[in-house]
C-alpha cells in the first residue's frame, strides 16, 4: 500500500476494529468522528463533521488510504445525502486517498421474493437510504482503487436486536434474512486494502442467508426457551445475500453462518 496515514471516516464500531487490525500492523492511522472517541495506543483522533465538511483541513494532503463507514444520526433523506453523497466526496478532496473502501449497503436492492442478488444484479433502490448509498458508489465508478463494499444486516457485541425478538413471543416470519459479523466487515475492508486490484464492487454477505423463522427459532432454544408456534405456509419473501465474488478474491468469514456468531455473542458479554 501508498506511504500515508489510512483514515477511517466515521471510526464507530467497524471503523475501530478495522483500525485495530492496521495499528497491530505497525500503520497510521486517522479516526474521524465529531467527538473524540477513546484512547487507542497508536490511533489519531481528528474531530470532524463529514456532512457539514467541518475539521477536514486538518487531514494530510495525502492519504495511504480512506476507509468511509461512518452512519447518519437520523434516517432522514437529507441526513443520508449529506453524509454519503457530499461527506464521502469532501473527505476525498481532503486527503487524496491512493485507495477508497466505502461500506455501503444491500439496501440499494429491491428484490423480495426470495431472490439471489450478487454483483451482477441491477441496483433499483425502493427508498432514500437506498438512493443515497447507490449515489455515493457512482461518485467512486471512475476512480482507481475504490471498493464500493455492499453490506447485508451487520451484527455483533452491542447490537442485540434479532436476539431480542427471538425472546419475545412472535415466531418470526418466512423472510429470508442476511448478515455479517461487524468483525468480518472489518476484516473484509483490511482485506481490499491488501489487494493490488481490488474489485470496484463486492457484497459482504456469511455464508449462510437464513429465513427469519430458523434464526429465531435456533435462538430459543439455545436460550432453553420453548419454541413458538410454527409459522403459517406462504412463499418467502426477503432476498438472498451471495458472497462468492468477494469470497473468491481469498477472504473468509470468521463466522460463516449465524450460529457462528451468535454462538459466539451468546458466550460473552455485550448482547
């Protein structure tokens, strides 16, 4: 990789676990967020706000790389635009980065009939968020070395949500369901950076799209929970997240399925 810090634009989450991979490497690296996070051996904190554009002079003239994962506070139109439209392009113009992994989203697909999605499906996105994030790829298409990186539903310590619902009284629906471990999304952007032709766009997806119903069920009873009345027949609907592509360019998940992960959430703390 190019001589330069790597900055992560919005270190939440994703962002420090993938900067923890590059600081075990002996690498800058620049974390971005509008308020100083916590103290990390090695890690530089610059306080910015990527929407309004504010704080990003201090940025060197020239990075080794830009890693874009940072999140709206509100989901509101103008919200999405303003961070993944203007924010990615400001944060470009400012540090001039050899490489550009921005996380985006399977929002951008429409398809709910339990259809596969790769690479190669079109991206008609049924909503803003959608709109936004497909917007912000098309800004990178004609640069060199930039990963638009389409992430399914990620997970992990803090976000407990379908574990939640699993210990409620709904069974679930027959919707197919995807998802990837916050450090497999990690891993993955440490991955392209390491690639001396990175694909333009990659899904990050595990191995394994799962109904809703299967999930929540598998939850129950590895909590000793009684299971829930089965669900009524019908078609599914959801869509199904295909890995393959990125898979093929020699990164594997950690946790493959979702009774990897949440084998693993289940046996530690921050569920």
């Amino acid at each position: 990789m190019s001589a330069g810090p790597v900055v992560v634009a919005g270190a939440g989450d994703v962002g420090l676990r993938f900067a923890r991979l590059r600081l075990a490497r002996g690498e800058e690296v620049i974390g971005l967020r509008r308020r100083e996070g916590e103290p990390i051996a090695g890690l530089r904190w610059l306080r910015a706000d990527l929407s309004r554009g504010e704080g990003l002079a201090a940025l060197p003239r020239r990075a080794a790389a830009l890693v874009f994962c940072a999140a709206p506070d509100v989901r509101e139109e103008a919200a999405y635009r303003a961070l993944y439209v203007d924010g990615l392009r400001r944060a470009i113009d400012a540090c001039d980065p050899a490489r550009v992994v921005f996380v985006s989203s399977t929002a951008v697909y429409a398809q709910d009939a339990g259809e596969w999605v790769d690479e190669a499906t079109p991206a008609r996105p049924p909503a803003f968020n959608g709109l936004a994030l497909l917007a912000a790829e098309q800004g990178l298409a004609a640069r060199p070395l930039a990963t638009a990186l389409r992430c399914s539903g990620i997970y992990g310590p803090g976000r407990g949500a379908l574990l939640r619902k699993a210990r409620g009284d709904q069974p679930g629906a027959r919707r197919w369901t995807n998802r990837i471990h916050a450090e497999d999304v990690a891993s993955a952007i440490s991955h392209l950076l390491d690639l001396a032709a990175p694909p333009p766009l990659l899904l990050g997806n595990d191995d394994l799209p799962a109904l809703e119903q299967d999930v929540l069920a598998w939850l129950r009873a590895r909590e000793g929970l009684p299971p829930l009345p089965p669900v009524a027949p019908g078609l599914a609907t959801g869509r199904r997240v295909a890995n393959a592509r990125l898979r093929a360019t020699g990164w594997a998940p950690a946790f493959p399925d979702y009774r990897a992960g949440y084998a693993s959430l289940l046996s530690g703390p921050g569920v």
